[in-house]
C-alpha cells in the first residue's frame, strides 16, 4: 500500500478527487511503479487508506480502463494491462520556437578531396599568421595580469578599444575609443543590433544578395526584410523611397556575395534614403577598405554604426569584432550585450591589443596579400585555359557567361 499512501491529494484544489486519484495511479503505471500485470488494490483499500469517497476511487478506476491503463478480470479484481500506455519519449525539438525554426540548417562541410577548392567562405590563410609571437603575447597577458581574470565592464579593455580608434581612423572613419564597444565577433554585434533597435515586423532593408549570417539574424528577430537588389554600382534603394524603415545593413566595399563596391554616387543615395527613412545604417566593414571612396560612416556619423572584425584580416577563431557608434547608441548596445555574455574574454582582448599595437596584423596582411595576390594571376591563367566561358564578376563571384 505504500504507493497509495504515498499520493498526494489537494483537497482545496477545483480538481475533483477522481481526476487527482486517475492521474496519481496514470503516473505510477508509466513510470512502472505498477507493473503489467500487477493488481491495483481494490477501491474500498483506496478509500481507507486515502480517507475518500470510494465513489471517486470508483470514477477514477473507470477512467484507468478507459483510457487503456487497467482491466478488470473476474476474480482478479483491476489489474494493469499488459499493453498499457506508457509516457511519449520527449522530444526536445517539439517546443524548438518560430523563430529558432526559421533559421536554415548549416551548410555542410566543404569536401575534402585533394582536386576540390572551397570557394565558399572567405577566410585568411593560417599559414600566414605569427602563431608564435601571437602565443607569447596571449602568455604574457594570462599570466602577468590577474585583473584580466575579472568582471569588467562590456564595452571593453580600453587599450584594444584605443588600438581599434586608431585602426578605423586610418580608414576615414573618426570615432573616440569610448564611442566602441568589443564584440565576440562582427556577428554577434549585428545580433546586438537587431536585439536593441528592432522587434517583430519591424522593416529592415537589406541587400539582396546578402550576407547568410545577416539574413539568419533577420528572420530569428521576425523582423520584414526589404530587399535592396544589387546592381554593378551598388544597391538599388528605389524600395525605400516613401516609406518608414527601422534599419538599414548595407557593405557598400566588396559586398558579400557579389563583391561589388558601391561607388560614390550610390553612397549617397544609400544615405539620402535612409535619412528620408528615418534609419539606423549599418554598414559593415568586415574588411577594410581599400576603394579609397569615404565610407557611410565618415559622411553621417551620428546615423551610421560601423561594424567591424578582426576575422578577415587575422583569424576567425578570435572572434573578436567591434560596434563603432555615437555613444549614446554604444552605451544602449553595451547594456544588451551584458545579457549575452558579460564580456568578450580579456585575455584575449589584451593580447589583440599589443598585437595591434606592435603592427603584427599589418606584417601579417602584407605577407598573406602578396601570396594572394600571385595565387589569384594563376587561378586567372588557369581560368582561361580551362575554362574560357567562367567570367569575374564583382570581384569575388563567378558565373559562366555560357
């Protein structure tokens, strides 16, 4: 009887006492408690023990057989079934939500035959990298400085936001170090920012094609994208003209997929349109610039965000990106980001900042950009021997012209 005394009843519960009693006993044959052909004790037993109406033991018996649970045999008295309905196995992707269903599924991993080339993701050439000096630099910050191992505000170490001030004025972009929030990587910015300036149906006019990484972000936050489609100058903003949009994500150098960069006269406009639109622009530099054309965030400073990477020019592994932006608008992004992950890791953070500070990544990209640069003539002489009808577009995409 140690399994009836064992139920608990809410006697002040709407429930009534037979729907309690038939979900007390359900539980206790799923979980094998009572097992197939044991004998349930009679409903006088239950009333005693319980101190309840047998009349309610009686309903809930009842249901039991119903439902699949128990039967009744002469002599015997009720006793489980031996087919009796156990518990459904949990699945967790049952509860999976709209918006985490609507992000596609990774694309598989690149083939590793020896004649195949992956084209499909641009990332640096380790080979390329002082993997050395960079250790000993990461060594030296883990181990002399234990205030790294810390909390720290999420904004980030000033001396890499300072390194990181001085890298985007180079490219013509003038933002103060406390105008720069460090970011695990330009894609968690970009989910920043679409946590902290969008909610659901919001319009965001993105280009089309556009970064997948940008793309995914876009349909998790439910937001309505409004395609800008891509000609050879740039984004066509026509979709813009006359109506309200919350963002605009823009990579007006060397656009991601089609490579093209936007001239001068598409800058504008770009910025015009999101003026009249009343936009927030990202424009994302995940690699710098070398058009020599101004970009959007040197022209309107106060409406531009400027998101940048580290994973382009050194290692993507780093993870190691940054928001630039009026510092009203850093410090709202700062808060955010606290909800994700406190802070990118200082260790890290240190050591990119001496490894900036040193002019390693600029020793790294020249070395990396002269072997390129000889790769890409014989990819080039390749191409036209064999394949006379693939044509350059843009850059970076190929298509055949046949």
């Amino acid at each position: 009887m140690d399994q009836i005394t064992s139920m608990t009843l809410d006697r002040a519960s709407r429930e009534p006492l037979s729907e309690q009693l038939f979900a007390a006993f359900a539980a206790r044959i799923e979980t094998g408690l009572f097992p197939a052909g044991a004998r349930l004790p009679t409903t006088r037993e239950v009333a005693g023990a319980l101190a309840v109406n047998r009349g309610s033991v009686q309903a809930a018996y009842r249901r039991l057989r119903d439902e699949g649970f128990a039967s009744t045999r002469v002599g015997s008295g009720t006793v489980v079934r031996a087919d009796a309905r156990r518990p459904k196995r949990f699945d967790a992707s049952e509860l999976v939500s709209r918006r985490a269903s609507a992000i596609p599924a990774a694309a598989p991993p690149p083939v590793s035959a020896p004649m195949i080339a992956d084209f499909s993701r641009l990332t640096p050439d380790e080979r390329f990298f002082p993997l050395e000096r960079f250790t000993q630099t990461l060594t030296e910050a883990w181990s002399r400085r234990p205030e790294l191992w810390q909390y720290a505000p999420p904004l980030g170490l000033d001396e890499l936001r300072v390194e990181i001030s001085r890298r985007l004025a180079e490219s013509g972009v003038t933002r103060s170090p406390e105008e720069i929030l460090v970011t695990s990587g330009a894609q968690q910015g970009l989910d920043l920012v679409f946590r902290t300036f969008t909610d659901a149906r919001d319009p965001v006019a993105m280009e089309s094609p556009s970064y997948p990484g940008a793309l995914a972000l876009a349909r998790f936050a439910g937001v309505e994208i409004v395609p800008m489609p891509m000609t050879p100058d740039g984004p066509d903003v026509t979709g813009l003209r006359g109506r309200r949009v919350k963002v605009v994500y823009v990579m007006p150098e060397r656009q991601n997929p089609t490579g093209v960069t936007a001239t001068e006269e598409k800058r504008r406009e770009i910025l015009e349109a999101a003026i009249d639109a009343g936009a927030l622009v990202i424009e994302d530099g995940y690699e710098e610039p070398e058009s020599g054309l101004t970009p959007l965030a040197a022209r309107a400073p106060e409406q531009v965000v400027w998101l940048g990477t580290l994973s382009k020019d050194l290692v993507p592994g780093f993870r190691i990106g940054w928001l630039a932006a009026p510092r009203p608008v850093v410090e709202r992004l700062a808060l955010v980001k606290r909800t994700a992950d406190f802070q990118t890791p200082l260790p890290l953070q240190a050591a990119i900042a001496s490894f900036l500070r040193a002019g390693l990544d600029r020793e790294a990209r020249r070395a990396r950009a002269s072997e390129v640069e000889t790769r890409r003539k014989e990819m080039s002489g390749a191409r036209g021997r064999h394949l006379p009808d693939l044509s350059w577009r843009g850059g970076r995409a190929a298509r055949s012209s046949g």
